[in-house]
C-alpha cells in the first residue's frame, strides 16, 4: 500500500435544489472533504490509507447522513451508512466509520500534545515517535507481548506471541502481506499498527478473522486516514418489531455465534467484554453478523498467557489512553466460561424473544425458562452454560426454511431435522 496524498474527497457530487422562486431556491452547495476531514492530516497517527484511492475516485459515498439543512455528522456519531462500487459497478452497502468520535479524537490529540508539554496544538506524530513505547517498536522485528502491555484494547489484555504473530501476518495496511516479522515495515506502518491497537482494534478483528474464512465477521475493505470501511448490513434492531420466526432465527445464530467463538480449531477464546444491540446487524441473506468487534477479548488457549502482573508492573503511557479511558478490561484469569453467553442472554435475546411470545406466538414456555436461568447473574457458570445449551436446541426447530434465507436455502429442505 502507498499513501495517496488526498487533498479533496467528494462525498457526494453536488446537493442542489432548484425552485422557480428565487426567494424558496436553496443554494447550491457541494461538500467537499479533504485531508482534515478523513484525518490524513494526523497520519501516521491513523489507521493507514489502503483505500484512499477508491475514495478520491468517488467510489465510497456516505449515505442519507447529510441533512436537508445540510449539515455536517454530530461529532458524537463515529459510523455511517455508505456505497462501495467495485470493479463490476455493482454498489455494495459499507459502514464507514473513524475509530471514536470526531470529538474524542480532539481530545485524545491535545492529550498527546500535553503529554509532551505543548499547547493544544503539536505534531502529533512526532510526539508518538518520541515515545520510549514507540522506540521499543521501531528497533524490533518481532511483535513482543512486552510491547503492547499497559494497552486498553480487550484483545490485548492477555496476548501470546501466537496472537501477535497473527496480528502482523494479517495486518492489510502493509505492502507485503504474510510475514508474521515487521521487517518489511517501515517507521509508519509500525506507528499506525501501534496506534490503531491502542485507540480501537475494530479493524485488525476484521483482519484477523475475516469473514471469508468463516468468522461472524464483515469483510474488512480499507481505511484512509482515520476512517476504516467495512461490509455494511442492517441493524439487528430492526428485528425487534418481527415476526417471531426471524426473532428465533436471529437468536439461534446468535447463540451459535457465541460458541464458535470460545471453541474453534484456532483454539483462540473469543469471548464478549460488554454486548449492546449496536454490536451485532444482518445481512440481505439473512446471516447475522457481529458489526463491532471493538470490545472482544481473546484468550489463546493453545499456548495460554502469562498472569496479569498488576498495573504497577505493566507500561502505562500516552498510548494507554488514547481510547478516552485509560481503564483496562479485567485481568483474563477472572474471565468466566459463562461470560459471553450472560452478557448476550441478558442485555440481546431478552430483546428478541419476550413472555408475551410464549401466550400469543408458540415459543415454547420452556424456552423462555431457560433464557431467564441464562441471562441471571446469580446462576453458576454450569447452569448458564447448560441453559444457552438447551435455549439453543429449544430454537433450532423453530427456525424457517424459506428463500428469505439465501445463505442456507434450499439446502435446508433436504437436511434431516434441521
């Protein structure tokens, strides 16, 4: 990948209205975006610039986000509705989306700027170069579990070098791709690694388990600046209000999603740190998928992880809090095998299925017995366990064979108790 020195990225071509009547007639206005915008002026201290490209071309558009006052994205909003058009001309829904909100950006800048005794304004590359953290990186060619300590991303809570090696060999924002060493690196590359891992590791979770492979993950497209681009589907909230056939599809999936997860031949644990409704969306074909992997943990439960230290033995610096918090997500040994499943009962399938399904839509009275027992705090890890287990064998019956389910039908006419 090369940098693309953008000056100008055209949103959409021009918004205009025109009115007979001078007085009603709207002015004719073109937004026009530029380095600024797409944070190229802060690179390296960005995500990379793989898909600059398809911007400057007009390739990425946002979608019904400007207003018609046309005004410009609440700064507390960080991800929008767009089209990719690919090499066939065929537009595909995306998500674009800058790791936190225009607003925690700034303020997590003038903290870096502050960090080195300057105003509010400062090179914000040069202060990160600066860092030991950052000289550490730059003198090694392997990604060491002491190089990342004291960061606040979930997945790096606990890493093994399995992991990291992972990281590095997947990494798309490099021009050689696969070589789990950083010695085709250059100073940048390592600065935007570093940076993405500390402030949102949203698009190297879509990187290291892509969707292709078979993870609930979207396709990772590309970033430019600070904006990352990645497949776009529907809002699973918008299941709320269906009919229950869907509600059940979408939580079976769900469930199912959660134990591939903590149990797959990579033997990585993937488990939830917090779930909202936001977290998870679908797909036209009727596959759910998870939208936001930012607040994922991993435990490699192949070559395990060394036992947290405490606060006072790890590396706590600038790049520790350029999420907005410099809270950590607990140590992994206080992780509970129930963990993701309580979150996902309590806080998603509470919302999906409901008691008044149980009198007025045929979901079994059991079903909901157990998704209370699941979604209890109180419970012990086995009984929430066994209840997700049987939740889901509960549901999978109820499931619909039909073409509104592209990704399974019509295979599932011919499989024996599907």
């Amino acid at each position: 990948m090369v940098d693309v020195g953008l000056d100008i990225w055209v949103v959409s071509s021009v918004l205009a209205l025109v009115a007979s009547s001078p007085s009603l007639a709207p002015q004719e206005k073109t937004y026009k975006f530029g380095r600024g915008f797409l944070g190229l002026d802060k690179c390296n201290a960005c995500v990379g610039t793989s898909i600059c490209k398809k911007f400057s071309k007009e390739e990425i558009r946002f979608e019904r986000w400007l207003s018609s006052q046309l005004h410009l994205p609440s700064a507390k909003r960080t991800t929008y509705e767009g089209n990719y058009t690919d090499a066939s001309q065929i537009e595909r829904p995306v998500m674009l989306s800058w790791l936190m909100s225009p607003h925690l950006h700034q303020v997590s800048d003038w903290s870096i700027c502050r960090s080195a005794g300057r105003e509010r304004t400062c090179s914000i590359e040069a202060v990160l170069r600066a860092t030991p953290r950052f000289q550490t990186w730059a003198r090694s060619n392997l990604l060491l579990p002491s190089m990342v300590q004291g960061l606040a991303t979930p997945m790096l809570r606990c890493p093994s070098q399995r992991l990291l090696d992972r990281i590095v060999r997947r990494y798309f924002e490099v021009t050689d791709v696969g070589s789990m060493q950083m010695k085709h690196f250059t100073y940048k590359d390592k600065l935007r690694l570093l940076y993405t891992m500390a402030v949102n590791q949203h698009p190297l979770m879509l990187q290291m388990f892509p969707g292709m492979e078979g993870w609930p993950f979207p396709r990772y497209h590309g970033s430019c600046g600070r904006v990352v681009v990645w497949a776009g589907g529907r809002a699973l909230r918008n299941l709320y209000s269906s009919p229950l056939e869907r509600r059940v599809d979408a939580a079976y999936q769900l469930l199912r999603i959660t134990q591939s997860l903590a149990s797959n031949s990579l033997h990585f644990n993937l488990y939830y740190t917090s779930v909202s409704e936001d977290m998870f969306g679908t797909l036209d074909d009727g596959r759910v998928f998870i939208t936001d992997a930012s607040t994922i943990g991993i435990i490699d439960l192949q070559d395990g992880f060394y036992p947290d230290q405490g606060l006072e033995h790890q590396s706590v610096d600038i790049f520790s809090c350029l999420s907005g918090s410099c809270e950590r997500p607990p140590p992994c040994e206080h992780v509970q095998p129930s963990q993701s499943f309580l979150l996902l009962c309590r806080n998603i399938l509470t919302k999906l299925l409901a008691p008044n399904d149980v009198r007025s839509a045929h979901l079994p009275g059991e079903a909901m017995r157990q998704l209370t027992v699941c979604a209890n705090q109180s419970q012990s890890d086995q009984r929430i366990l066994t209840a997700a287990q049987s939740l889901t064998e509960l549901l999978k019956p109820m499931r619909p064979c039909s073409r509104q389910y592209e990704y399974r039908y019509p295979e599932c006419l011919y499989i024996h108790n599907f």
